[in-house]
C-alpha cells in the first residue's frame, strides 16, 4: 500500500527545496539589511494564547491536541501571539524599539485551496515600541524592498493601504454603534472577494437602513486621498486617522517604493485586533489571493497581560508568493543549478584508494567534490558523470599520480593540463 502525504501538506524534493530556500533565504536576507533581527518560538503553544488573539472560533482552524497532563494545545497557525508572549517575558530588558523577524513553520486545519494550505511557511516582520507612521512605512518598504528584490515591479503587484482607526471613525460617523463594528469589519473585508450584489446583499443584512448603506459603499470605493479629504471634516477624528495614512504613503514615496503603494480603503483585515494603518500586497491582476498582509496593532501585548504598547508588522506566507513568482517566470532564472566545484575520477581501476583521498582533502579546503560509486565505468563514463553533476572541473587521477601529478580537466572549455598535486592543493588555501 502507498501511502501519500496528508492533504494540504508537501514533500520537498530537492527542486522544491531549492524554490523554498531561495524564498526564505531572500526573506531573511530583506529583514536583516532593514535592521531585523530572527527569533522563534516553539511549534505549540497553549490553546488559549490563540483565542485569546483571534476568539473560540479559532479552535475550528487548527490543530489542537491534549498532552498527557490534560492541557489544551495547539500547532501554531501564526506566530504574532508568540511574539507578544515573549516579549512581555522580558519586557523591561529588552531594547526598544524592538525589530524582531521570523520564518516559522505554521499549521492550519481548514480546506486546502489554490494559495492556501495547511502546512506553510511564513514570513514575518514587526516593530514594537514606535507609535508613530514611521514603523508602519518601514514594515511596508521592507516588503517591498524584498518583492522588488525578486523582481517584482509596480505593474506586477500593489500594496493596498487604509486604517482601521479611519474606518472606525468613519462608520461611527454613520452612526454605527461600538459594538456593532467587529462584526461589520468581517463584512467588509469580504468586498474585493465577492460579486458586488452579493457584498451589498450581505451589507444590508448589518445595516438596514439604506442611507447609511449607501454611505458606506460610498466610502468603500473611494480610490484616492484627495477623494478622501472631500468626504471627511478637517475637525474630525477621521481627518487624524486620514494624516496618519496620508503621512505613510509621502514616507514611503520618500523612500523610493512610492510607485506600489496605493490608498484602498476596502483594505480591512478580519481581525478585530488591528488598530491603525493596515495593508495588504495583491497581484495586480486581482487572480490571486493577498500576497502577504499586516498593520498596526497596539493592543495586542496588552490583551496578553503585558504594558500597553504600540506595535506593528507583517506576515507573507511562501504559497500565494512561490505561485505568483512561477506566474510571472521569476524562479527558473532565480534558482542556481546545482553546481560542484570537483568531480573526481580515475583513468584507470587501480586509482581508486587517492581517489578517496583527494576527494577528502578538496573538502577540506572547503571546496564540494564528489566521485562516482561506480567503480567498473570507464574515464569516458565518468567524464559524462562530471557533466551530469555540472562539475567545475575533473580532476583525473592516472599513472601520473606517481611523479605526484594530477591532469585537472576544464568541463567548459575543455583544456586540461597536468599540475603539481601539492601546489594544487596549496593554491586552493585552507577550508
């Protein structure tokens, strides 16, 4: 009987391995040339430190499991409560602010669909301690700096930017009462998923009244900040919420990235917990789900019995982004080949034993080198295996060997040459 691997997971061959780690090397390779600084966390955590984040209902999205002490657990499906878990820890020894990225392995037990399943890596990036625009300009020219790295361009992706505190100001300006807005956020985050009819459909259904309906899908499809200032009043709380979102976007037009970035106040996040501006990376065509998302969240370390905080940050997952990086023709020139400095061969049977031991000395050096395991196949045959293995150079071992000589064969030119074996070797330096 086969048995196959669970649905919603991979196997990682090595040509799959290879994508994953030209993703997550470039992950770590933005964060830290932006000032980040890599943590992790363990792979469970306690049940509760996920609802308290996300509600009861997350524990229909993950993978729970009591240990033998009867505790409640469950397989991380996101790292940021791990983070406000652990700084808290050491809130007061920890310099501020704090620039903490991370690449964990995450899990979520929901129906496995194109761009999303149940085993994934994300990519995450947050600033803790900084309450002003600053932080979030900075999460969002980061990833941007790492799309624009690969080479996405502006025509290839837009970030799409709003505020939680703008669209909460403005829905209690249509009368919306406290209460109502974490359900009503839900609605809304669904407007660029669904067929117009249907949002307004499911809209009304939370706002009855159809003036303060039509107030809102007004608002919702706003596509500009110009537009946006007409609509709001310079004495209002919406006009702060609209500086902060409007000095973020002049921030990252200053840093150069200004040319992906939009305003789109369809932007919501589901989640109750974001507080400030908030964003989302999208394929410009629409035909994918968001790239990655994120925004301010100042009420988070609190929530976990922590000091009052403001923070900030980011998570990209690889699936939405390895398909999107395919679409567009972005891995097969990224990928390197394997590559091997020396393949190591015998022009006749007897050379097998130095083989072994140049072999081992090369590698030393710190330089890869491989042999063949077949010890009946002639030069010829090891010479395609040299090729087949994209090797730099053969090295070929023969009667030579014994006026300490070795002939070192060129695979792109062709040339060979006989060299010193010692002098070789001493060119290559130490390992």
């Amino acid at each position: 009987m086969k048995i196959r691997p669970v649905k919603g997971t991979r196997d990682f061959y090595p040509p799959q391995m290879a994508i994953r780690n030209f993703i997550i090397d470039g992950w770590k390779k933005a964060s830290l040339r932006n000032g980040f600084e890599e943590y992790d966390g363990p792979i469970f955590e306690y049940l509760k430190m996920f609802q308290i984040k996300s509600g009861d209902e997350i524990v229909e999205q993950l993978f729970s499991l009591q240990d033998r002490g009867g505790r409640d657990l469950a397989l991380r499906p996101e790292i940021t409560p791990t983070l406000a878990r652990m700084v808290n820890q050491q809130i007061n020894s920890l310099p501020k602010p704090i620039k903490w990225f991370s690449v964990p392995r995450l899990f979520r037990a929901e129906r496995p669909q194109k761009g999303r399943l149940r085993e994934f890596f994300q990519w995450n990036i947050d600033i803790i301690g900084v309450e002003r625009y600053f932080a979030d300009a900075e999460i969002i020219f980061t990833t941007v700096d790492y799309l624009r790295n690969v080479g996405l361009t502006a025509n290839d992706v837009r970030v799409r930017i709003s505020s939680r505190k703008l669209l909460a100001a403005v829905l209690k300006g249509f009368g919306i009462p406290d209460d109502k807005l974490d359900a009503l956020y839900v609605i809304l985050d669904k407007k660029a998923k669904l067929p117009s009819d249907t949002f307004e459909k499911m809209l009304a259904e939370h706002v009855p009244n159809r003036e303060t309906l039509n107030r809102i899908l007004t608002f919702m499809s706003v596509d500009s900040l110009p537009e946006l200032q007409e609509l709001i009043d310079a004495d209002s709380d919406e006009f702060l919420a609209y500086l902060e979102v409007k000095e973020t976007l002049a921030m990252l037009g200053i840093m150069g990235v200004g040319d992906y970035c939009v305003f789109d106040p369809s932007i919501v996040r589901g989640l109750a917990y974001y507080t400030g501006v908030v964003f989302e990376v999208h394929e410009a065509g629409g035909e994918l789900r968001a790239v990655c998302g994120g925004g301010r969240y100042d009420n988070l370390l609190r929530d976990f019995g922590g000091p009052p905080i403001s923070a900030t940050g980011m998570g990209m997952g690889d699936c939405v982004l390895g398909i999107l990086l395919e679409e567009k023709g972005l891995l097969g020139k990224s990928i390197p080949e394997k590559e091997l400095d020396f393949f190591v061969a015998f022009a006749d049977k007897s050379g097998g034993g130095t083989v072994y031991k140049i072999v081992a000395e090369l590698r030393s050096r710190g330089r890869s080198a491989a042999f063949s395991y077949k010890t009946s196949a002639g030069l010829s045959k090891l010479l395609k295996e040299a090729s087949a293995q994209n090797a730099k150079k053969c090295i070929i071992v023969g009667q030579e060997y014994k006026d300490n000589k070795l002939a070192v064969k060129d695979m792109a030119t062709g040339e060979q040459e006989l060299v010193d074996v010692d002098e070789f070797l001493s060119s290559l330096g130490s390992g």
